[in-house]
C-alpha cells in the first residue's frame, strides 16, 4: 500500500520537478544541458518504478520517448521565444502534459483497473503533433538564426520522426515487424520534405506548422492502415484536413 503511494506521489512530483527545473533554466539558460538530463533522469526514475511494480511487465524505454520527447521540443523551442510570458505558458503546458501522461501509464502499469481504454493511445497522438512541431520549429530556428549546418539539422530531425513513429506504432499496440517499414518510409519522407522547406522563404514557425502537418496526414493514413482500420473515407479525411490547412497557412504566411 505504501508503495502504491510512494507510486501515485511520482505523479504529481515528478511534473513538478520538472517544471521548477525549468524554471532554473528560464533564469540561467546556460544550465539548459544539465537541467535536461535532471528532468529526463526523474522521468526515467518513475517510470522504471512503474514498471516494477506492473504485473504487464512493460518495457520502461518505450514508456520514456514521449515524456523525453516532450522535454526536448519545449526546451528546445523557448530558446528561439523571446516573451517571457509565452515561455512561461509553454513550460507550464510541458508540466500538464507530463503529468497526465505518467498518470496514464502509472495507471496502465500499475492500477490497470483505473486505467481508461485508448489513454495513452490519444496522448500521444495529440502530444507527438505538438512534439513534431515544436522540434521542427526549433530545428527550422537555428539555421536562421545561427546558421547551423543543414546537414546536422536533418539528421536531428531524422531521428526525431524515427522515434515519433516508433513511439505511435507501440502506443497502438501494433507488431514492431509489421511497423518497422513505416518507420522508415514515415521518416525518409519527413525529413525530404523539411530539406526541401530550408530553402523556402519562410519564417521558422511556419516551416515548422507546415512539416507538422504534413506528419499529421502522414502518421494519420500509417496509423489506420496498421490497425486495419484505414478505408477512403479515412484517407479522404486526413487529406482534406491536412492539405487545406496546409494550404490556408503557405497562403498566409509572411514571407520573408
């Protein structure tokens, strides 16, 4: 009983934590490393503990690439931020969204009879969208700003879409055999598609929402198709949905 308490307790610390480190690095940005890997060393700590304590015996490295991911993308996309206040909003975001997952997987883990169906399913579909595009955002940042190598870049963000797609392939419950393709596919064609937006004249937000969405049509059609529950009405969906908003923004963004 004690333990379960300990358990239910990493819930709300662990966001918190997290969010106080953050807060360190608002203040001295120079800390950003050591404060990344303090955060991710907590995430890694609870979930490790939940997977003791689980009769599923779940793997802990699949439960920590979202909440590893998440710590990138807001870390990563406030340094490009230069309000205080939305730098605030995103921090406070990555606290919420930490906590609800850990309380899903404490739930799927270890209290499986207080877990609801398709949790962990749902937030990582919404929350790998918002991962995609903060990373890419950031990634499409440091070549404008600090002009880093193109090169580097894309293998960043390689690898970004490779685990982003491992991670929703696992999240579904789908046979890694069956999916190992897809991840490859999804991230060959993610990462030819953002070469080709470095050399366009937009801003950094907007390469990076762009990208986002592309992912979304991408992950989308993937996601269904393995699940065997993909059909035209589907696809017409996530087509329409995701080209007319990519549409919306190219013709409405500034351009540099």
């Amino acid at each position: 009983m004690k333990h379960k308490r300990f358990l239910s307790l990493l819930v709300l610390l662990v966001p918190a934590i997290a969010w106080g480190l953050l807060e360190l690095f608002f203040f001295n940005p120079k800390i950003i490393y050591v404060v990344f890997v303090l955060i991710n060393l907590c995430v890694f700590l609870a979930v490790w503990q939940f997977c003791k304590a689980s009769d599923k015996g779940g793997n802990w490295h699949d439960f920590i690439i979202l909440p590893c991911l998440m710590s990138l993308a807001a870390i990563s996309y406030s340094v490009l931020l230069s309000s205080g206040a939305l730098i605030q909003i995103l921090f406070g975001l990555y606290a919420v969204l930490l906590y609800i997952y850990l309380r899903y997987a404490y739930y799927y883990l270890a209290r499986p009879a207080s877990y609801t169906a398709f949790s962990i399913e749902n937030i990582s579909s919404y929350g790998n969208f918002l991962i995609f595009f903060l990373i890419s955002a950031a990634i499409f940042g440091l070549k404008s700003f600090l002009n880093a190598p193109v090169w580097i870049l894309i293998a960043a963000l390689l690898a970004v879409s490779g685990l982003i797609t491992y991670q929703m392939i696992w999240a579904n419950a789908v046979d890694i055999k069956k999916g190992a393709i897809f991840i490859f596919i999804n991230s060959l064609i993610l990462t030819e598609l953002s070469w080709a937006a470095f050399f366009l004249p937009i801003n950094h937000h907007v390469a990076g929402l762009s990208l986002a969405i592309c992912y979304y049509i991408l992950i989308g059609l993937v996601r269904h198709f393995l699940i065997e529950k993909l059909d035209v009405k589907k696809a017409k969906l996530y087509l329409g949905f995701g080209l007319s908003g990519l549409f919306i923004i190219l013709i409405t963004a500034r351009w540099l």
